[in-house]
DNA sequence: GGGTTGCGTCCACACGCACT
DNA sequence: AGTGCGTGTGGACGCAACCC
C-alpha cells in the first residue's frame, strides 16, 4: 500500500468546491432550492448551495456533497448525478488563483423535504425554474448551472430515461405522464407517451387497481428495471 | 425520387365506475 | 338504465430522417 510521506502537494492544486442543484417537483412544476449567501464573495446573493471538498473528512466526490448538503441544508439526499465539473483562474479568484466545482443534481419531492439553513446561508427559498434561469442576479454562475441542470432532467425524461428512485414503486400511467409533464413544463400526448412506454417494455402491470373517483379504475404499473 | 422507418398528433371507441 | 368522466387501446395520417 502506498504510503503518503509528505502530505504537501507537488504542484498548486485547485480550490475544490461541491455545488448541488437540488430540483424539487410539486403541483405547479420544477423548482430549484437556492441559499442566500452569508459570506463575501457575492454576500446576499442568491446562489446553490455548497461547499469546500474536505479531503480529511471526504472519502469521494459524491460523499463529499451529501456532507455538504447535511450542513449547508440538513437534508440527506439519496438520489444524486454528478452534472458537471467548471473551472478557471477567474472562477473564485478572492478565495482562491484557480477555482474548480463539481455540481450535482438531485431530484426531490418538494414536499418531501424540509430544508434548514445552515452553515454559511442565512436564508433558503424555492425558486420555479423558469424565474431562477433568468435570474441575472444569482451568484457566480450558477444561472447556467441551473439551466443546464433542468435541461438535463428534462432531456431524460423527454428520452424516458425515468428517475428511478424517485418514482414512487406503483403509479398510474395518468399519474407517471402527469409527473413527466410537469418535469417538462409541457403537455404530453396520452397515446404517443404509452406507446413509447409499451415499445421499451420500460413500465409493466402489476396486481392491483386505483380507485378515485366516478371512473374506471386505473391499473397500477411499476418500472420494469 | 421512392421506399422504409420512427415518431408525434389526432381521433374514435370500449371499459368501468359513480351518480341520477 | 342513462349519463358523464377518466382509463386504456389502437388506427389513420403527416412529417422528418435515412437508405438505396
């Protein structure tokens, strides 16, 4: 096993930071949750919560943002896709000559959780996601870290790649188009969208029925991977 | 250019349930 | 029994991309 004899490193390494762009869907659509930032640079700004990678106290990159996200929001977030990795000499350059950040995305129900402010944010709040990609005033870039996160999210599930996880394990097929639908901030066509399901093979029956009102019952599914 | 394929859109219809 | 409504299925058509 290799031993580490001199822990300072041969070559300046980047300041590494970990940013989660946690999405949050409720009736109305996509939402993204956004921090007011306590501390300079960009004080009082709004802006994704996140911190410094910790090698003593980070084991991965991924560990490393649900310690973030347990201090910044205290929130423990199981599902996570690394989105990007940015960086540049002018990325943060009053903390540090060279800035690097790795960005997450997770994929919430926004009622599911209940985020605190933590370490570093004096305020959080939910933003639609159409306001928060036109937000000019959002810190550093994290505008365009927004952006790309719901185009992603929305390509996915455009593709029908479903969020595993997040779905819950028995759905109607009205309720999975509905739950795409407000993913993508669009309607869906019902018969295109089942044909493309059935097609794949993506979703399958299961025992069991949904009764809700004055109509025929809807057949449960679940995701067949 | 013509044929094929995949996909989206529009539409029709059967079904099952609640209500009157 | 008739009606209204949401679920579930499938046909017809148009369009674009691709191949020959």
């Amino acid at each position: 096993m290799t031993q580490y004899q001199d822990a300072r490193p041969k070559h300046p390494m980047p300041f590494t930071r970990l940013e989660v762009c946690v999405l949050g869907l409720n009736d109305q659509g996509l939402h993204v949750l956004l921090g007011k930032r306590e501390a300079q640079p960009y004080q009082g700004h709004w802006a994704l919560p996140g911190g410094v990678l910790r090698i003593d106290l980070d084991e991965d990159l991924e560990g490393g943002a649900r310690r973030v996200m347990h201090e910044r929001l205290a929130l423990e977030l199981p599902f996570m896709r690394q989105l990007v990795a940015v960086g540049g000499k002018h990325r943060d350059h009053d903390r540090s000559p060279w800035a690097l950040s790795v960005v997450y995305r997770a994929l919430v129900w926004q009622t599911a959780v209940q985020p605190l402010a933590g370490k570093r944010l004096s305020d959080l709040a939910w933003r639609g996601v159409e306001d928060a990609v036109t937000d000019t005033k959002l810190a550093f870039d994290h505008r365009e870290l927004v952006a790309l996160a719901v185009e992603r999210t929305r390509q996915e599930v455009a593709d029908l790649e479903l969020p595993v996880g997040f779905l819950p394990r028995a759905f109607t097929l009205g309720e999975l188009q509905s739950i795409c639908e407000r993913i993508l901030g669009r309607a869906l066509d019902k018969s295109s969208f089942r044909r493309k399901l059935s097609d794949r093979g993506l979703v399958h029956p299961i025992e069991g029925e949904k009764r809700g009102g004055a109509n025929r019952p809807a057949q449960l599914f679940e995701l067949s991977r």
